[in-house]
C-alpha cells in the first residue's frame, strides 16, 4: 500500500494529478480576481469643474465606502485560503514526481536485491597465454641449454674474429631473436684476423715505410711474424670450424624456433576453443539476463501505474473551497 502526506488513504476523499491541475488553475483564477478587488485600495471622493462654470461637478476618482472595506477581511482570508490550496497542490504535485522519479531511478541491481533475484554474473573469455622464445629457451633441459649457449658463445667469437660482424648481420640479428645480445657485444674488443692477414699480404709487396720528413725521416722494415702458409691454413681451418659450430647452432635454433610455432598452434587452438565457449556461455547469460529484465520492467511499469493511479488527499480546511470551485 502506497502512503505518504499527500496520499488519500482508505476511506478518504481525493482528486487525481488530473484534477488537481485543473483545480490549482481555478484557484490561481480566483485569487487573481480577488486581489484585483483590493488592487487599487483608496479612500478618497474626487470632483472636478471649471471656474465660472455653472455646471456639476464631474466625478473623477471614487473611493471605497463601507461596504467594499467590510469586504476586506473576507477578501484577505479567501485570497489566504486560496494562496494555501494553489501551495498544497503544488507540494502535492512535487512529492509524486519525486516518488515517480525514485521508481525510475531504482536499478535491476538494486531491485534483484530487495526482491532475492540472483542476477547472473557476466562470463568472461579466458585469456590464453602467448608464448615467447624465452619461454621455449627457460624449459630446455639444463644439458641443451648449456650446449645452445656454448654453441651460441663460440659462434660469436669466431664470427667476430674471422670476419667483421655488423647490425645487418644473421648473426646479430638471431642474436636479437633469442636474447643473446651481450654475446654478441662481448668480442666486439677482438681484433680481426682477416684484417691482420690483408695487411699481412700488403706489406710483402710493399715492405718498408716511411714516418717524417728530411733527416728526421724514419725507416721502418717489415716482414711476416709467422710463415703465410701457417696463417693461411689457420685462417682456412677456423673457417670450417665456425662453419660446424654455426650448423649446430642452427639446428638448435631451428629447433626452438619449430617449437615455438608448435606452441602459437596449439596456443591458437585453445583461443578458438576458449571463443567458442564464451559465446555459448554469453549466450546463456544473455538469456537469462533478458528474462530478468523483462521482469524488472515489468515490476517498474507496475510501480508507476500503481502509483499514479493513487489520489491527493484534500484536507478537511479545504474541502469547501475545493466544492466551491469545482462548482463554478
């Protein structure tokens, strides 16, 4: 049961919204005339006539006699009462948009609660892991790993060495691939031995030099350290070697790197399954929400209708009144 200051109770009398209306604007109407009665209040007689005219006096200005002031005290109290219904419809009119407003304010959340309906809880897809080279290198054996960074090592000292390695290179690039690039950073000191044997060949063509100018000037002979066929056949030896080392490594790498798709495969898979289920469950939730809200309008709309169907309570002060102008 709806109550309230300005709800009609069981057994009391009441208007609708309606009719409240269209009472308040009779009561504005009412007022308007009686205050106009005492809008221009005087108490004085005014004639007028012209010097040496034998004509009456014109009246100008008539003044309230005693029977308009013994009016005042009814004026005063009818304008009163009917200030006091126009502010009672008001207030009345006020408190239903604010009752109606707190129905459409309340929210399915706070609805499910006061009534015990469990609102189901939104699923959410499960978020599956992707898997990085550094994943696949943290679960090598310890015997693998250790064999893929010596091979790595190695690879970088004889590549650094044997012949210059840039940022264009294969090298630094897997380097950059699977995290190893201090290994690459640390021969950068080496100085290269294809560069020592170039000069090497140079100055057997060109053995001596010169520094200065003049008396000043310095001689300076050179010849090999070491036989060339020994510098050549080492230079030639390192090669292959770096070549088996690298062949290792890149079977090594390309073993992660297989693993690696393996593991975006079937990380794939389970995203598609994961998919496939959260739309099967959504669609669940979906469902089930809908039904909820449906009811949850429902109810609303109830509320509303219920609400608007109640009436404004008069007050016993203002009934006359109210039959007075529902009369007129």
């Amino acid at each position: 049961m709806i109550t309230g200051t300005f709800i009609a109770k069981e057994g009391e009398k009441g208007i609708t919204l309606t009719s409240a209306a269209q009472i308040a604007a009779l009561a504005t109407h009412a007022a308007e005339n009686a205050k106009q009665a005492l809008a221009n209040v005087s108490f004085i007689n005014t004639t007028m006539n012209i010097v040496g005219s034998n004509g009456k006096d014109m009246t100008v200005k008539t003044g309230f006699d005693k029977d308009v002031i013994l009016t005042f005290s009814s004026l005063l109290n009818q304008i009163g009462m009917l200030n006091g219904l126009i502010a009672w419809l008001a207030d009345a009119r006020n408190y239903f948009e604010q009752e109606t407003s707190k129905i459409k304010r309340v929210d399915i959340s706070t609805w499910a609660e006061q009534n015990n309906v469990e609102i189901p809880e939104c699923p959410q897809m499960e978020s599956i892991y992707s898997s990085t080279m550094q994943d696949v290198i943290d679960d090598m054996s310890i015997k693998d790993r250790a064999e893929f960074l010596a091979l790595n090592s190695k690879a970088a000292v004889f590549g650094r060495f044997i012949h210059p390695i840039d940022k264009t290179s294969r090298f630094t690039q897997d380097s950059s691939e699977f995290n190893l690039e201090k290994t690459v950073d640390s021969n950068r000191v080496l100085r290269n031995m294809d560069s020592a044997r170039k000069e090497m060949l140079k100055i057997m063509n060109a053995p001596y030099s010169t520094e200065g100018q003049g008396r000043d000037t310095l001689i300076y002979h050179h010849t090999p350290s070491a036989n060339v066929d020994t510098v050549e056949k080492t230079f030639i030896n390192l090669q292959h070697e770096y070549r088996k080392i690298e062949q290792s490594l890149n079977h090594m790498k390309s073993d992660l790197r297989k693993e690696l798709e393996r593991r975006h495969a079937h990380e794939h898979t389970l995203r598609l399954e994961a998919s496939e289920k959260y739309k099967s469950e959504h669609a669940q939730y979906q469902a089930e929400y809908n039904k909820i809200l449906t009811q949850f309008n429902e109810w609303r709309e109830n509320q509303i209708a219920e609400f608007n169907k109640t009436k404004i309570v008069i007050p016993e002060k203002y009934q006359d009144l109210v039959n007075q102008l529902n009369n007129l």
